[in-house]
C-alpha cells in the first residue's frame, strides 16, 4: 500500500480547515478474513482510510486505527460486493453482493462507534453517488460489448464479401 496523493477536503459545509484527505492505493492484492471467509481486494483499488471530516482529524485520524476497516468498507461502497475465495486458490472467486446495510455493519464490526454512527447518518449520498457510478460502469461496458460485436460482425460481412467477389481464371 502507497500514499498516492492529497484528495480535496471533507470538511463539511465546503469550508477548508487548513486539511486535504490523503488518498491510498493498494500496491498488491490483499487477503482478509471475515466470518470465517476469506475475501480478496484487487491491487490497484484507491481509497481513503475513514472519511473523517477535516474538522474533526485532530481528534480522528483517518489512517488510526480503523485504516483497514475504511479500505474494506470503500471497496464495498465502489463495488457492492466482496471478492469471496473458494478454497485456496486465491484466483478462484465469487462475488458476494453487499447493500448499504451490510456494507456498513462491516464496518462497524472493524472501527468505532462513533465512526460507525457517522457513516450511518451520512453515508446515504456516498452510497447512491457509488451506485451512479456503478450503472455508469456498466452502461459503458455494454456500449463496448455491443461496439465489439458490430466490428465482428461487420468484419465477417466484409470477408465473406470479399470472397464472393473473387476472380476466376479464364482459360484461352
């Protein structure tokens, strides 16, 4: 895990405290258990240890003690789902769908009380900002899927085209 750069603050009301928010990337993938299951985030993912309002950070670190249960609950706040590991073959997963609840309740399980009531009470616009994303995603995942099929398909048009188009020899 590296340091990547200083977010905008989250102090709230838009008022800038002197304070920006480090932002995190996970250098290699990272295993975890939870319940008993073993879960894996992919390297690469960013987050930002707990949201904790600028204003608040002298008495609430984002990177204190609740730094993994910030990267867990970012991850399920992105993705609203967990990367299950069936067996030990790290690489073999099942994505496990979390909703805002559940995402929540682990984090509580992994941070304070008083974070977790923070979240609670003002997690709702990260959640729904997250989903927005999420279909934006995957809308312009389906564009690509689509748009590769029509080159396919064009592309088989053109070479079947082109071979019903072949010269013949003439003999003389």
């Amino acid at each position: 895990m590296r340091p990547v750069e200083l977010g905008p603050s989250t102090c709230p009301f838009g008022v800038n405290i002197l304070a920006t928010t480090r932002v995190w990337m996970l250098e290699e993938m990272w295993v975890f258990q939870l319940d008993d299951e073993r879960y894996r985030l992919d390297k690469g993912v960013t987050f930002n240890g707990t949201s904790v309002p600028a204003l608040i950070q002298c008495w609430r670190s984002p990177t204190g003690t609740s730094f993994l249960a910030g990267l867990i609950h970012d991850w399920l706040y992105y993705y609203a789902s967990l990367n299950r590991i069936e067996g030990d073959d790290v690489y073999k997963i099942v994505k496990i769908p979390f909703n805002k609840w559940e995402s929540d309740q682990v984090f509580r399980m992994n941070a304070s009380n008083g974070l977790w009531l923070g979240l609670f009470f003002c997690g709702y616009p990260a959640w729904r900002l997250s989903r927005e994303e999420e279909r934006k995603r995957q809308k312009e995942e389906m564009l690509q899927l689509d748009n590769n099929v029509k080159d396919q398909a064009l592309e088989k048009k053109t070479v079947s085209a082109t071979q019903s188009h072949q010269m013949v020899g003439v003999e003389g």
